[in-house]
C-alpha cells in the first residue's frame, strides 16, 4: 500500500499574541455581586437550586462540564465561586476551555476575531499559546499528570508569565485541590496547529483526566452534574464516564442532571422519533434522559449563560 503524503506541521509560522486584538479581556470579566445577578427563573431552575443545596449538605459529589463559550462569556469568576462555595467539586472542558482560560492568564485577553484571522492563516497561530501550553503538557506526561493538572504546575512553576492567575479556572481549581480536568480532541483546538504540537502528550494527559473524571462520576450518587454549554464533548465524555462507572457496580442512579444551553427544546422530557432534529441533540439524551431513565432527575435550563449563570451564582449565594 503507498504511503499517504503527511504535511508538514515544522513549516507553520507563528507569531507572537502580545499585540493581538482580543475580544475578552480580564478588564471586562463579570464580577460576581458587582451587577444585577438574579434575572433568571424557571421551575427547573428551582429545583436545581435545591438539588444542589441539598448535594453541598450531604457532601455529594457536584461535577460541571463546561464549553469554552463559557470563558468567553467573561464567567470565569463565577466558575470559580461555585468551586470555592462547594457547589463544584469536579470541574471538567473541552481543549478550547483550557486555551482561553491559559491565555486570560498570560496574556490578560483572548479569543481573537476569527473571520479576519483565518483569511490570511494567522488565526491560532500564537505563539506563547502554543509553545508554552506544549511545554506544560510534554512535561506533565513524563511526569504521569493529567492534562489540567499539567497546565496547573507548568504556570505554578512559570508565574512570573502569567500575571492574572487569579482568574485562572484551571489554577484556582487545582489549588483549591478541585480536579479540573480537559477532554480533548485531535485537530479541534489551536495548539494542534503549533510545529512544536505533541499529539502523544496531548493524547495521554487527557486519557489521565477522563479516568479522574471517570472517578468523580462513579461517586456521582445522590449529586448533581452540569452540563454547561457543551453540546458534543461534555454530552459524550459524560455518558461514556457514566457508562464505565455503572458497569463497575457503582449506584448512580439516584442522580440529578441539567444540561444549560439556548436551544428551545419545548416538553424535553417526551420521546421523540429520528425524523425530528431535537433527536440528534446530544445533551438532550446523554446529559437529561438516558442518565435518569431509572430514576433521578433530568433538567433543561433555557437560556443565556449570561444571565443563566449569575442567577445561579445569585440564587446560591
């Protein structure tokens, strides 16, 4: 069989972040209590409010995971309230969740105007981003971490690089001794596009995390998890995770789901055939229905992160 041509990933060119345009910025965070928190409701919301409070009562697991839209939102300071309040005692990402939190950190700024950026190749070419997040990550794997955990000690050992840690999820979280762990792809996130990439490390020190992730589901009996704004990852990692924990004899039946997003899905709860759309989106069956189908609770949280999670902030607090 003739061998495919590869490309060659060495020739990519790179350029350094410290003068890009970002369209987040550690200046426009939201600051939990700084603004009109409590604009949201809903019966479902209700009864999320309560399952968590009762969930931090009995010290039941809380795990969350979250797409990088989140971070993007400027909601990085309330993900870190809910770990430092006992709201989120396992916090989980996709790899764009890790790179908008890392450059916030370093750079003060992130997620640059991608419609511009990919017309002339530059888009993701950064090349702090790339080599420094490669570097945490090629040592965490000599060292047997995870891929959070990697990215936790690489800036831990680096602080000098990053000024603004104390809005670092990833940071916060370790450091609080939270598990905060990334479920990556190969080719979905920007350092996959760094000449210096190491697709083995990256491979590795995700595999780690999803066995701690893994973990904190089989112990998910009597909590809660949130799934925020993650319509592919989070929905897939979690039904796998859940799946292992289930067949390992763990009882995780007695659980409560939410899945938050802007998507109508109108009466959620019902079945629904192949020939509707709503059939193939995913948090709708693998984060609310099929988890709690023997028995649980299973919810869906219309509405903007924006305003969904500051009222969660408000209404916990």
């Amino acid at each position: 069989m003739t061998q495919p041509k590869t490309i060659d990933f060495k020739r990519t060119k790179t350029f350094s972040a410290k003068n890009r345009y970002n369209l987040v910025r550690i200046d426009n965070l939201r600051t939990p209590g700084a603004q009109d928190d409590n604009l949201f409701n809903s019966e479902e919301f209700d009864i999320l409010i309560e399952k968590l409070k009762k969930a931090k009562k009995e010290n039941k697991s809380i795990t969350c995971f979250f797409g990088a839209h989140v971070i993007k939102c400027g909601l990085s300071r309330y993900l870190i309230w809910l770990m430092e309040n006992g709201y989120i005692t396992h916090l989980a990402s996709n790899g764009a969740g890790s790179i908008h939190d890392f450059e916030l950190a370093y750079l003060g700024g992130t997620s640059e105007h991608v419609p511009t950026a990919i017309e002339d190749g530059s888009f993701g070419m950064w090349e702090e981003t790339g080599l420094w997040m490669t570097e945490a990550i090629k040592a965490g794997a000599k060292k047997g971490l995870g891929y959070g955990q990697s990215l936790y000690e690489y800036v831990k050992s680096n602080k000098q690089r990053f000024p603004n840690i104390d809005d670092c999820v990833f940071y916060r979280g370790w450091d609080m001794g939270i598990p905060v762990t990334y479920h990556t792809t190969i080719g979905t996130d920007i350092i996959d596009q760094h000449p210096n990439m190491d697709f083995a490390s990256k491979g590795l020190t995700s595999g780690i995390d999803f066995g701690y992730f893994c973990q904190s589901i089989a112990d998910l009996d009597g909590g809660v998890h949130m799934n925020i704004g993650s319509a592919v990852t989070g929905a897939e990692v979690f039904l796998k995770a859940l799946s292992i924990a289930r067949n390992q004899g763990n009882p995780t039946f007695n659980i409560t789901t939410a899945n938050f997003d802007i998507i109508p899905l109108g009466d959620y709860r019902t079945d629904i055939s192949h020939d509707k759309y709503d059939y193939y989106y995913r948090p709708r069956k693998n984060v609310i229905n099929r988890p709690t189908s023997q028995g649980g609770t299973g919810l869906y949280i219309y509405g903007n992160h924006e305003v969904t999670i500051p009222s969660l902030y408000s209404r916990l607090k």
